[in-house]
C-alpha cells in the first residue's frame, strides 16, 4: 500500500510503500475512497499547539505518522469475528478510539480517553491508501452524501454537531453567532440549519468565505478585521448573543466573542489556532456568562449526527477534491489560511 506520512515534524510528507495490513478478530480493512484535510492535520504535522504567550505545548512524533482522520472508504476484507459488515460496502470511520476499559469509555466518552488509539493520529489513518478500522461499532453509513464529503462528518461535521449541543438552546436565527466561515464552520452553518432550523449569524475576517457563508444560509455576515466589529455583533444579536461557537479559537476571536456575549450567554471554543485570554473574574460572576471548550465528539453523537447524515437532511457542502500526492501544497494552503471550504484528498 501505499503511505504519505510526517517523518519529521515541521517537514514534508514522505510518500511510502508499505505492507498492506491484515485484519484480525474484529478489524475491518477499509480502502480509502477519501480523507478529509483537516486543520489538527496541520498541529499533528508542526508538532505542537500555540499555546500563547510563547509557550506551546508539544506533540511530538514517536515514529513515523500516516495522517488523517476523516476517513470514507471502502471495505476489501475483515477480521473472522466481524458478522454485520460486508465487503463492497461503504463507510465512514469514527477516528476516536479509546481502550474500551476505562471509566469514560464505558459512559461514551471515547474522544476522552487517555490511553487512545485515534485513527490518522496515534495509529495510521487516511493520507494511507487503506486503514484498519478496530470494530464494526466504528463505522457509518453516509447515505447518498458525495464521497469527498462524507469523511468530514467524522471529525469536522462532529466537531461542530457536539459543540452546537453544547450551545443550546436557539431560539431564533440571531441566537446563535458561529465564529469562521471556513470548512468547519460552514458544516456548523448547514448543521445548524438542519438540525434546529435556525439561520445563524456568521462572522470571519475574509470577505469572500463570508459571501459563501451567506449564500448558504447565514441570517448576518459580519467581518470583524473591520471598525466597530463588537457594536455591529450586539446590534446584530438584539444587544448580545446568547450562543457563540467559535471555531478559529484565536486571541482575538475568543475575547472578542466574550465581550459580545449578552448576561447568561455561553461561548463554546472549539478552534485550536491559540493564544490566551483575559477575563475579569469577578464579571463572569456578575454576568453568569459561561466558556467552556468542544473536543470532538462522543460515539452516541456521531450516530445522531450520522443519522441526519444518512437521511440527507444536511444539505451538503461543496468540497474540493485532490489528489493525495498534493497533501502537502494542501497543509501549506490550510496553515496560511489560503483554503475556501473543504479539501479531501482521494487515492487513485
């Protein structure tokens, strides 16, 4: 089979032949049709997460990575214990395995586990041509969802599924403010549109992401590289938003967002871009304004979300496809911001 795998932080991807592996017991060996780009691929890849202040906080390599986690791919042979799962059949992978013994695992908590063995992060994953798959439990049908599509709602897709829970309730389109019209967040936009029949307020510091996000939906576009950015949000959400789901998780972002949350409000991070922020403790107290943070997503809410999925009650997004030979163009084009929407990268 063959690989593209980060050999050594910060450098590029290595293309490699490697033995194509065999399933054993409860494993299931998909081909890869496609793997979503996602931006953890690009900290995976650097080493480490900007933590701020010029602090980071370090990923290192144990051994050669085969990236990617956004898997959608086809099965070509199983383990002997594997019953419900046939060859031919198509399926997206959920990347977040846990032990399987442990207290979190055991209360659907798998994305926590301290002793995981993720898909395209601890073991090899979809920059490879085929991927092991450790239990039918794992994998979801995504209905008539394009191929170059359907491993984004295993990590992005779920991503913004589990922090628009987080941020309940809506009552109203403004809200809800989503914070990024790039990949992720225009798959909250449409998510949220499906699922709570709202029509969100979007912001971004790029004109043309925020012209597609209006055209998919968005009540309110406003970019907030711009003067009065703070008075044009509280206008906006009626003096102050309830909700807000940032998925950048810059400096700037995160802070501007608290400043916009009305009394009561709840700002879920998601965005891993870093920094740090300050906040007057004692008006956390006196505002009751709630910030909390979004990993992933749990097993029971990929299968809500892949539920939607498989009905098509998501409108889809568009993504571009790519070859895997350009994963590294791509990752450079992710880490500079240079991307529109979702990218997937397919294997001949």
């Amino acid at each position: 089979m063959k690989a593209y795998q980060v050999v050594e932080n910060g450098k590029p991807l290595e293309e490699k032949n490697l033995d194509t592996p065999t399933p054993k017991g409860k494993e299931i060996l998909l081909k890869t049709l496609s793997c979503g780009v996602c931006h953890s691929d690009v900290h995976i890849h650097d080493g480490y997460f900007d933590l701020g202040g010029g602090m980071q906080l370090p990923t290192p390599l144990l051994e050669p990575l085969t990236m990617g986690h956004e898997i959608f791919g086809e099965v070509v042979s199983v383990g002997e214990e594997v019953s419900n799962i046939n060859v031919g059949e198509k399926y997206v992978a959920y990347p977040w395995i846990g032990c399987g013994d442990c207290e979190l695992c055991n209360t659907d908590k798998t994305h926590y586990c301290m002793n995981n063995s993720n898909l395209g992060i601890n073991v090899s994953g979809g920059y490879g041509d085929h991927v092991i798959v450790p239990g039918e439990q794992y994998l979801f049908d995504a209905g008539d969802t394009p191929d170059s599509l359907a491993g984004s709602y295993a990590c992005r897709g779920l991503t913004a599924f589990s922090a628009l829970r987080k941020a309940e309730p809506f009552s109203h389109d403004n809200s809800l403010v989503i914070v990024s019209a790039g990949g992720l967040g225009l798959l909250a936009l449409k998510i949220a549109i499906a699922a709570y029949g709202i029509n969100p307020i979007v912001l971004d510091i790029d004109d043309e992401k925020l012209e597609v996000a209006k055209n998919l939906g968005a009540s309110c576009v406003i970019n907030t590289s711009k003067e009065n950015a703070a008075e044009k949000i509280m206008e906006a959400t009626g003096g102050g938003a309830k909700s807000i789901v940032d998925f950048v998780g810059a400096e700037a972002s995160v802070n501007l967002g608290y400043q916009c949350l009305t009394k009561g409000g709840v700002q879920v991070v998601v965005g891993l871009f870093g920094g740090q922020m300050n906040i007057a403790l004692p008006l956390m107290t006196l505002t009751e304004k709630k910030l909390m943070g979004s990993y992933v997503g749990s097993l029971g809410e990929m299968k809500d979300l892949m539920k939607l999925v498989s009905s098509g009650k998501i409108e889809p997004v568009e993504v571009e496809s790519r070859d895997v030979s350009e994963a590294n163009r791509t990752l450079e084009e992710m880490k500079s911001g240079k991307l529109l929407g979702l990218v997937s990268l397919t294997h001949k």
